[in-house]
C-alpha cells in the first residue's frame, strides 16, 4: 500500500486533452511543454500530481514542484532513467493509484 501525507495532495483531476500541438512541437520533457499545459489547465505544480509512463518525463514536473510518478512499465523508454530522484512514486496500476489517494482524500 502506498503511503502519502495527504494535506499537500489535492485531488482535483484535469480532464481534456494536451497534445504535441498545444505544447507548440515542444517534446516532454522539454520545460516550454510543461509550462504549456500548466497555463491551459491552469493548475499550480506544486499542488499536482503528474503520472507519466515515460520515466525520463517526469524531470520537469519535479523541477517544477509537482509529486511524481510514474507508471511502471517494461518498454525501453518507458523505463529509461526509471532509477532517477526526480520520481517520487513508482506505481504499477494507475486504477488503484488513483483509488487510494481518494481513499486518503475521504479519511
């Protein structure tokens, strides 16, 4: 079971869609991308919790300020750098992930 303090987390979830476009052709995780989505959505990173199942994406959203994690899996680039600081949780079923921070959230 994961283990989190939960007043600094704040489950509020962005639903829509942030592609190659509205990064303006700027990859993850290049800091132009991140800033991008954050100003769409207009969330506050430290105040996020930014999953991705590319490990080495996850570096700008710890500079930044956000909890990361990442979605463990098997692919070459997906667990590339899976070994780095800047991910703060490793999780293997986003699901459950979720589920339990609600749980935290409720209790």
């Amino acid at each position: 079971m994961l283990k989190m303090s939960l007043p600094t987390w704040v489950l509020r979830i962005n639903y829509g869609v942030f592609d190659i476009v509205d990064a303006e052709y700027s990859p993850k995780p290049e800091p132009k991308a991140f800033d991008l989505m954050v100003e769409k959505f207009k969330i506050d990173p430290n105040e996020t919790v930014y999953i991705e199942d590319i490990a080495k994406n996850l570096s700008i959203g710890k500079e930044r300020g956000a909890k990361t994690v990442w979605l463990i899996n098997e692919e070459y680039w997906g667990k590339k750098e899976s070994e780095k600081e800047y991910i703060d949780y490793k999780i293997e079923n986003l699901s459950l992930f979720l589920k339990e921070i609600r749980l935290l959230k409720n209790s």
